[in-house]
C-alpha cells in the first residue's frame, strides 16, 4: 500500500502554490477561501511541516513547498496523459499551453487556424504569463520561454528551441511620413518608448546603431511590451520591437521598420515539455508544428 497525502489536499495545494494565492486558487477551483484553507491545513499536519508563510495579506509558499508543488504538478500532468490515454480514442483533447503574453498574442494565437484546420480534433488552450523567464507552472502541457535548450536550465523537461529573436527600431507609418528616420542620428528628438518586460533593449540598439551619446536619454516606460507597442502604433514615438513577432503589425501596415538594417540578436524562444510518455504525439507534434511555422517566418524590411 502507498502512503500517500491526501489527494484533493494535493490537488489544492499545487493550485495555491502556482497562482501564489488561495484566493486565485480557491477561483479557479470553485471553492472558498476557506475550504482551501483548510485543505492546506490538513495537508500540513499531514506532512508535519508548514507548506505557506504570511506576506501581507497574501500566503506565500515556502522555498521547500515551491519545488514539492513542481513535482506534484508534474505527477498530475502525467496522470492527465495516462487517462488521455485510456480515454476514448476519438474524443476531442485539450492542448494546453502557456506562452508570454506578446508572443502569443501577436505570434502564436493568430497562427492557430492553421494548426486547428490540420488537427480538428486538438483544441489549443493557451495561457499567458507576464515574464518571458517565469517559472514553469503544472496544468500545462507545453510552456514557451525565453532561453537556450540547455538540460540544466528546467530538469526533468525536454527543450526544444522554437523560434529566433531579434529587435529593431519600430514606429507608426503616420509618425514616420510626419518626422522620417532615414538614418540613426534621425532618431534624436524623436520620444523614445520601453517596456520593463524587455530591458536593455534601448541600450544595445544605440550600441548597435552607434548612437552611444545617446544612451542615456529619457525614455517614456511600460511595465509590458504589449503596451508599448499599442504607444508605438499610436504614433506616440519608436521603440524597439522583435522580430518575427511583430510580422502579423508590420505585414498588415500597423507599424513599420525604418532601419531595418540594424538588428540586435537576442536570446529566441524555446519549447519546454515534461520528459513522460505523450499520449498519442499529442505534445511533440506540437511542438513540430512550432518549429515548422518558425522556420517559415520570412519578414521583409520596409521602410
């Protein structure tokens, strides 16, 4: 017989451990705050230590409970897949995924009709996080992230490199028919906008552009990159944008590349995925099919 904790208690606790809140935990769950308190507590007694520490009003799971809370999250996948598995065979499945949220809003989300018109039978449900190095969280089949396909970076996860990363100066085609930037030092005067979600990118485009001088002027910053990229298609100044993802705003007229020579390389995308057996290819062959719609990106400069 396997001594095993409390199974909903476990359950409970991973979603806790994940949103950082019992609150949120208790939304997803469909359960009070309460009753996730004290399923939290059970499970507590039951391991004998405590699992959540106090920070303000939010309860904060401890360093030990972080990396159980992983493990767990991976058992549930995994169990998730082995009742896939036995499940019946022509039944529709569930894909989940998590990507930064500009990356699947601007890259990943409108190529999905064409992954959905191949797989009729896959439903892709995508969840975004805010940082493009976030830790991994259970509940999802695929996490698309910032980094290298190194074993050591996510143990126990396969890594395979998605997409390729560079920036470039972006603005409004209205902004540059207005105030045209012809060549670097055309920047100047011009109200330069950042996100906090993608530092250093001003920084290392003046390097690259040789507009050392200018390191240190006054920049209009957002805390994500989707915001500042609205600001930039406004016409409310240039910014710094990645390509391919901002393909789909550059090929539709929403914003334009004015130097499109210069280009900075920046860490790409990779695809992270538990090492278990993957019912039917379900998982790889979603990744292939990243891969494949990376491989095609062809961004033309304009200007």
């Amino acid at each position: 017989m396997r001594r095993l904790p409390p199974l909903n208690a476990l359950r409970i606790f991973e979603v806790a451990a994940r949103t950082g809140s019992y609150a949120e935990a208790g939304v997803e769950l469909g359960l009070t705050h309460g009753a996730v308190s004290r399923q939290i507590a059970a499970l507590e007694g039951w391991l004998g230590q405590k699992l959540f520490m106090k920070d303000g009003r939010r309860m904060i799971a401890t360093p030990t409970a972080r990396i159980f809370a992983a493990e767990v999250g991976l058992s549930f996948d995994r169990l998730a897949v082995a009742a896939e598995a036995c499940g019946r065979p022509g039944a529709r499945r569930i894909l989940r995924v998590s990507a930064p949220t500009s990356l699947a809003m601007r890259w990943l989300i409108p190529r999905l009709n064409r992954f959905h018109a191949d797989h009729p039978h896959i439903e892709v449900a995508v969840t975004t996080v805010s940082c493009v190095v976030e830790d991994l969280r259970g509940g999802v089949d695929v996490s698309i992230r910032r980094g290298v396909a190194r074993d050591d970076v996510w143990a126990q996860h396969r890594i395979v490199p998605v997409l390729d990363d560079v920036d470039t100066l972006i603005m409004s085609p209205a902004l540059f028919a207005q105030r045209p930037i012809l060549k670097p030092a055309d920047i100047e005067g011009h109200t330069l906008l950042a996100a906090e979600t993608r530092a250093g990118e001003w920084a290392s485009w003046l390097d690259a552009a040789g507009l050392h001088h200018l390191a240190g002027s006054p920049r209009q910053t957002f805390d994500h990159f989707f915001v500042a990229r609205q600001a930039v298609e406004d016409g409310l100044g240039i910014g710094i944008g990645p390509l391919p993802m901002l393909e789909i705003d550059i090929a539709s007229g929403r914003l334009t590349t004015p130097l499109p020579g210069i280009r900075v390389p920046r860490t790409g995308y990779v695809a992270v995925f538990p090492r278990q057996p993957d019912a039917g290819n379900l998982v790889a062959g979603f990744v292939d099919w990243l891969v494949g719609e990376a491989s095609g990106d062809i961004v033309k400069p304009n200007a």
